[in-house]
C-alpha cells in the first residue's frame, strides 16, 4: 500500500531485494540487522534487532500478521489477535513452529536514501554508556569498542548516532535522492595466513580506528548502505580470520548490570589477548511478550573471534559471565551454547515447548540446534 506504506510479501524475499525496490519509491525497513542478505522469514524467526531497538523495538514488533504452515499442512494466520500464542512462539522461534510463508508488515517513509551520523569519541566505557543514555531519543545508536583497551581505556569507542536524512537538509546536489545500494565491489579473494591475526595486529587496528576519528565529535552525512551495512560491501570477507575461520558471540545484558558487567567481560576479553576487529555496542529498549525473543532492555555487545583450539573454552567462560550478571546470548548467532545456559537464560522455553506441541511442531521441525538445546 503506497499510501501507509503496509506490505505484504514473500517470506522468502530477501531484505537486499525489497530495499532495491522500496527504497526509490520513498520507503525504508523499520527494523534492520547489520546485513541486508537475510530474508523476512528469517528476521521472524530470528525477530532480529536493529540501532533503533531502544526507540522500536525488534522487527516482530512490526508485523501486522504472518502465515505459518504448520505441520497438519494447514496454514494459519497469527498475528497479536489471531493465534497470539503461536505468533508468539513463532517470532525469534528459530523455525521450530512450522514454516513461515508470508507477512505484512509497515515500511517508514524515508525523503533521502542518506543518513545523517553524528560520531562521538569516547575516552572509556561508563562515557560511552553515559552517551548511549544522554542521547536515548536518537533514532539509530551504535558503538564499535576497542576491546583491546586497558586500565582507564577500558571500553573506549565511536559511537555512532544516526537519523534519516530529509532532502532538504542534504549537504550536496545528487541527482538521485533515493538510490539503493550498490552491488559488492570488493572481494577478498583467499584466506588470509593465521599468523596474520594475532593479538598485536588486532591491538594496532584497533588503535588506529579509534584514532581515526580526531575530533572528540564529527558529522557527515552517508549512504545507508555503509551505515547499516558496513561489511556487505565485502564479498568473503570471513576469510580474513583465516581458513579456520570465526565464530561471533554476541550477549545482552540488563541495564542495571550494564557498567559492572560489560566491564567484567571486557576486562576478561582484554586480559585473554584475543580481541576482536568488529566489537559492536548497542542499547536494548524494553524486550517483548514473545517466548525466545534476545532483547531485554540494557546493552548487548557482539564481537568476532578467531578460531583456535582454546575458543570454545574461553566461550564457556564467558557464559558463566553473563548468565552471573541475568544476561543470555543471541539464538541467531549461536553455534555453541549448552542446554544449560540456554534452559537458565531463556525461562519461557517450557511455555515454548507447550505452544510447539499444541501444533505437533515437535518432531516435525528441528535443527542441529534445537537438539543440542534440548528442544527436541
């Protein structure tokens, strides 16, 4: 509906795509994850988060209704009125309800395809999440941490504010206001030697990209692409950590252990020396009603680790961490996590379970991770 921007789509369609097609005509996505290759299927399944999370919540928050094919073969509308429960259940369900087919859900009307970042420089993280509170009335809010950081350092960032820029308040002429992303230029064509990744590489990339930005605060105005989705650009570019590759571990956790704990991890992650290139910070609004939903209000902070043979470990350290300070991790970028500290961080899974059998899901819709999670 061009008039209240509703749209009704795919579950298969592809954020990338409907962006191409949306964004000339004067709409944006409401919610949007750091990459535009994912499908509407998925960021339901996932209820996927954005920069605006404090201010809008997560994408399930957006949707007007889904269909599900469930496993009788009969598909189901769900919506908050219509079989709220397993609407519910569905939304960040990691697919374990049925199969997703379609949804309707609101587009925001954009004037320009640009961004206006307002980038603050932080001498440690209590400013950084004093500035995350001071500016909670900012559309978008992220911050890249230096991870690697140490004594008063600790937690030093960019963080980076953002609002869609209206046309009238462009800098310079463009000939077209409502430009869509380009494709992928650059590709990273080998892996890169492990030795390449090593704490002092690590350490020096982090120095000089926070001291890229030399003004305590900057402004400028930037495609949504590069704002939104910084390493879309990049084809491959897993195969900078080597052939042995990552894994990302992000975590949320309550507001009010927000300053203590995310200290404790960082200080962990420092004293461990592996840091990570890509150490994300963003402030969580209130969560939701659904089962397995990830946000809580507080702060959720991912980062990038190379893989060796003590990860895993490490990992687990890390969980005993969060979960001592009320925190989980993100389903969607799980790999790894215990039945446990899922089953202890996630209350609502018993309800979840219930939901699943009431459509004779269980049995009939699993992964590899809902079998090591217990969700069988």
């Amino acid at each position: 509906n061009e008039l209240t921007g509703l749209l009704t789509c795919s579950a298969g369609l592809a954020f990338a795509d409907l962006l191409k097609t949306f964004v000339p005509k004067g709409w944006f996505l409401p919610v949007t994850p750091g990459t535009q290759f994912v499908t509407v299927g998925g960021a339901i399944a996932s209820d996927v988060h954005g920069k605006n999370h404090h201010l809008d919540g997560s994408f399930s928050q957006h949707l007007t209704q889904l269909k599900l094919v469930i496993a009788s073969g009969e598909t189901l509308t769900c919506s908050q009125t219509e079989n709220r429960l397993l609407f519910l259940a569905t939304c960040g369900g990691m697919g374990l309800t049925g199969v997703i087919v379609e949804a309707s859900f609101k587009l925001i009307p954009i004037e320009s395809a640009y961004v206006s970042e307002t980038t603050h420089k932080t001498a440690n993280l209590a400013e950084t999440l004093a500035l995350f509170e001071h500016h909670e009335q900012a559309t978008y809010s992220v911050a890249w941490i230096d991870c690697l950081a140490t004594g008063d350092q600790l937690g030093r960032s960019l963080l980076m504010l953002g609002e869609h820029t209206p046309k009238d308040a462009l800098d310079t002429e463009t000939e077209n206001l409502l430009k869509p992303a380009n494709p992928s230029r650059f590709n990273v064509p080998f892996s890169m030697p492990n030795s390449l990744l090593n704490p002092y590489s690590i350490k020096a990339f982090n120095a000089l990209y926070y001291h890229k930005t030399r003004q305590k605060q900057s402004q400028r105005q930037v495609h949504y692409a590069p704002y939104f989705y910084p390493l879309d650009s990049i084809q491959n570019w897993n195969r900078l950590y080597g052939k042995k590759g990552f894994t990302q571990y992000q975590f949320v956790l309550p507001k009010t252990a927000g300053l203590e704990g995310m200290t404790h991890i960082l200080k962990t992650i420092s004293d461990s020396k592996r840091g990570s290139f890509l150490a994300v910070l963003k402030a969580f609004g209130k969560g939701n009603d659904n089962y397995l939903s990830f946000p809580m209000e507080g702060y959720t902070l991912a980062l990038d680790f190379k893989m060796d043979s003590s990860l895993l470990a490490f990992l687990d350290q890390l969980d005993e961490i969060v979960l001592s300070y009320g925190g989980r991790l993100y389903l969607a970028k799980d790999a790894r996590m215990s039945e446990a500290t899922f089953k202890q961080s996630y209350p609502n899974w018993e309800a979840f379970q219930e939901v699943r059998a009431s459509v004779e899901a269980i049995g009939h819709f699993s992964s590899l991770q809902s079998q090591r999670l217990g969700l069988l």
